[in-house]
C-alpha cells in the first residue's frame, strides 16, 4: 500500500528540549487528526503530549550526560574523567602524604635506650582550621639513648597518615628461610568463593599505595600483590585492584579465575592500609610537639617543615596531563617527552624539561597546587625517566620556582566599575578570584607569559563589571610598577601575589 507522503512527519533532530518535544507532536497530531484542533492546557490530549515532552526532554538530557562522560574533555564526573585517563595509560594521582624529619632526645630519667617503633605516632598542636592535630608516623624504628649531657638527639623520617586496622596478623615470609613479619589488619569479608568479589575498607581518605591485601587461613596470613588492572594477569596470580570512587570509598577487587586466583570459600580477606594525605600536612619547621601516646622518658625535641603532602589530583589537571602521558609513549626522544614522562610520577603536576647539551636534560618540576616535591619524589621522577631515556643521557630533576606577581597595589590599585544593581562587594571578591585563577594551573605553566590582555578579559568576564583599569601588574621580584606583559623563565611558574581592587557604582 503506498505511503501518503502528506502524513510523514519531518523530525527536527536537533529540537530535543520539552518546547520543541511539544511542538513536533502538536504539528504531527495536526496532520493525522484533523478533527482535533483543541489546544486549551486543560484538554486530555494537550497533557499527554505534554507528559510525552516532559518525558522526552528527561531522557535528552541524560543522552547528552552520558556523551559528555564519555569525553575527556567535556566529562564531568571524577571516574569518567580518571577512567578515560586511564586508558590512556595515565593515572591520576592520590593524595599525597607530607614527610619530614622529627627528633627525639632523652629526658634525665631515662637510664637506658629505648626504641620507637615503626608506626610510633608523633603529632602538632591543636589546628582550629580541622578541628584536630595532625598525626605523623615513623617510617623505620629510631632507638633514643639513655640521657647523659650534652643531651643527644636522634633523627626519624614521619610520614603523615594513621595506621589501620584491629588486630595483628602473623605474615608468613616469602621465602622458607625468610622472618615472618606482624602486621597490623582490618578484616574486610570472607570469600564466597564467587568470580570478581568485591570488599570495601572501613576508613578513608585511604593512601592507595599503603593498600596490602593478606589472606588469613587461621594460622596466618598470605599477602597477595596489587595490580592496576587484571588485563595481564594469569589464572594462577594472586593479584587484586584498589580504587577509590567519587565519595572517597576503597574498593578491593580479586580475580575471576581466568584473569588472578578466587579465594577459596570461608577464608578471611584482610587488608592493611594507612589513612591520610592531603596539603594541610605541609606544615612549619619544629610543629611537631609531641608522641601521641606519651611515652615516659622520650620527648620530640624539634621537626624539619613537613613537605610534599598533596590533595588528589584535580578534574583540570588530569584533562591536561593525561594527553601529554600519552603522548610520549613510554619513551624519552625529544624534550617535551622527558616532561611528559614525569608526569607519571605521585606528586607531579607539571614538568619542563631543558636541553644544554646532548648528554644532559634538566627537568623542572612542581607538585599539585604549586607544592614543592620533596627529594624522594624527585629521586623517583630522575630513576623513572632514566629507565626510559635516550642512551648516555644523564637526567637531573630540580624543583621549579613560583614566582608571585602582584596585580595592584595600595599605591595603584586595580579600578573596576560596577553596574547599577549590582553590589560592590560582591563584585569585587568576584573580580579577585577572577585574577586568581589566571594564575592557577592549567592556565599557567613553566615558562608562562602573563599578558594584560588576558587578565582584563577575565575581569570583563565578570558580571557586574562596567569597565575595569590595571595600574600595576609586575613580579614581586621586581620594581612594583608599569604594567607590560611579565615574563618566566623555562624554571618559573607564575602564582598569585597581592592582588589589590578598588571598585566604584554598584550598591
């Protein structure tokens, strides 16, 4: 039977919103029902197509959600966003947990040598701003002698985070002749015997690289090894994954059997984890004023400044990292690939490399948030990148410089106008975080050039602004005056100096 061409509806495909939902059906319905020419709200037809629109815009918004998710650079979700990331070879980083040096010295009642612990917990002051000290453990044993005079000082590595767990677990050695070890162990389940089981730890923000998994039989425990996917994975390896989702859950994840072992049924999982990371463990030099359980005898006598503490990686910045990780696909050839390649590396931002001759390349680097990396991560950028460079070149890895640059000050302010019906003050905080963000990553890097140009386009941006006049804009290691573009060295990233706003109008 032939098709009457007059009936067939031209869809308009890019009308996907509950107007034009509403419309295509009215014009439709116009064409097939005739008869029907009522479109009073009230009318039991108009509300169906109504409810249909109302349906149909729902389900376009969530088709333009999950195709926005599936791009690295519209995503908005944290696991899409490390999800592309990591199938582009990249992973994201975790917070980062600051380390330092403590010392302890005996008081005049100790008459013999006493030995901190690994773990020993040592901790600041009351901090108002968390509601809480921070807490630092030792990495390695440290052994306070008896007091005599001078009184002596020993030195231990802290490293910010708390130890978790309920109980102690023997750990069989690795090898027959090996020691077994004690262990510290949350239990997380017992195994069903089922493909891909799943365990959640109690405690958060976890320290991902800290995450062991230890199977107890009862007598003791059998530790398993951490991968970052089962893609390589053996039926016989007794592997297992660690991830933390949106809301800062750990997830422990085993095998199925094809790819890493199932435990058997009815044994217990364990895990032993630390807790912690995060920039507000970057603190003062001699903040650490005491052993969190006091211990007769032992004092903390001072503390180098705690560095290298990081918050987990930003949306921002996994967006621009991640295409630059792949790009240098696991080799070092020219400059740009040195850099990339240590972006690889926990507690590293952003990276330039520097050529000055053929057997050398220098690269700078900057922790998340402009934290200075401490030596160990630049140690592990220098022996990761040298495993992947060019023959007979040596890599050096040196802290990069932030340098502050002041826009405004009280002699010449930064002037904004503010529009009628708008209030001065909140335009001004505005307009100050405006200035600030020109100036946080990505939108600066090593090397940047901070031009005039860009800065007022962004107080422009603001709404409320009228017009808007920078007397002063300079580094903060130069003449505070003039307002030319300022320029970084290979070694510099700009970040925020004084920024100081005087605004006239508004309410």
């Amino acid at each position: 039977m032939p098709v009457d061409s007059g009936l067939v509806a031209q869809i308009d495909y890019t009308s996907r919103d509950f107007t034009g939902y509403r419309d295509a059906l009215l014009q439709y319905a116009s064409q097939i029902l005739p008869e029907w020419t009522s479109r009073s709200p009230a009318d039991f037809g108009v509300v169906m197509v109504e409810l249909f629109s109302y349906l149909g815009d729902i389900i376009s918004f969530y088709q333009d959600r999950i195709q926005d998710e599936a791009f690295l650079a519209t995503a908005t979700q944290r696991s899409s966003v490390i999800a592309i990331a990591q199938q582009l070879g990249y992973q994201p980083h975790p917070a980062i947990p600051a380390t330092g040096q403590v010392a302890f010295s005996p008081t005049p009642g100790l008459v013999s040598p006493v030995t901190l612990e690994a773990g020993t917990q040592v901790i600041t002051s009351y901090i108002p701003s968390l509601d809480r000290p921070v807490t630092y453990e030792l990495a390695a044993p440290v052994t306070v002698p008896a007091y005599v005079t001078p009184v002596p000082q020993v030195i231990g590595l802290a490293v910010e985070g708390v130890t978790q767990g309920e109980r102690s677990l023997v750990l069989y050695p690795s090898t027959s002749s090996g020691p077994a070890t004690t262990v510290r162990v949350e239990d997380i389940g017992v195994s069903d015997g089922t493909k891909t089981q799943v365990f959640t730890l109690a405690q958060s923000p976890v320290l991902l690289d800290t995450v062991r998994v230890i199977l107890d039989d009862g007598t003791g425990g059998t530790e398993w090894t951490r991968v970052p996917d089962f893609l390589l994975v053996r039926d016989s390896d007794q592997v297992f994954t660690a991830e933390t989702d949106d809301q800062g859950v750990t997830r422990i994840t085993l095998g199925d059997g094809t790819n890493g072992v199932i435990p058997a049924t009815g044994i217990k999982i364990t895990s032993a984890y630390r807790t912690g990371g995060g920039s507000y463990g970057n603190i003062p030099q001699g903040s650490i004023v005491d052993l969190a359980d006091g211990l007769p005898g032992v004092v903390v006598s001072g503390s180098t400044p705690m560095t290298g503490g990081a918050d987990e990686e930003p949306i921002d910045q996994i967006r621009a990292n991640a295409p630059r990780h792949y790009r240098a696909q696991g080799r070092a050839v020219s400059p740009q690939d040195y850099a990339d390649l240590a972006l690889a590396v926990e507690g590293v931002a952003d990276a330039r490399a520097v050529v000055r001759s053929s057997s050398a390349v220098t690269i700078y680097v900057i922790g998340p948030n402009g934290v200075l990396p401490s030596e160990g991560q630049r140690d592990a950028v220098a022996q990761y990148v040298q495993e992947r460079a060019l023959a007979g070149v040596v890599v050096n890895v040196i802290n990069g410089s932030l340098i502050p640059v002041s826009v405004g000050s009280s002699a010449y302010p930064t002037l904004i106008s503010v529009l009628p019906r708008y209030r001065r003050d909140t335009v001004t905080l505005a307009v100050q975080q405006a200035i600030q963000q020109v100036f946080r990553p990505p939108e600066t890097s090593f090397g940047a050039r901070i031009s005039l140009s860009h800065l007022y386009r962004a107080i422009q941006d603001v709404p409320g602004v009228d017009w808007a006049v920078i007397q002063m804009m300079a580094r903060t290691d130069l003449p505070q005056s003039g307002t030319a573009d300022v320029v970084f060295r290979e070694s510099e990233i700009p970040v925020t100096g004084s920024i100081v706003v005087t605004a006239s109008g508004g309410v």
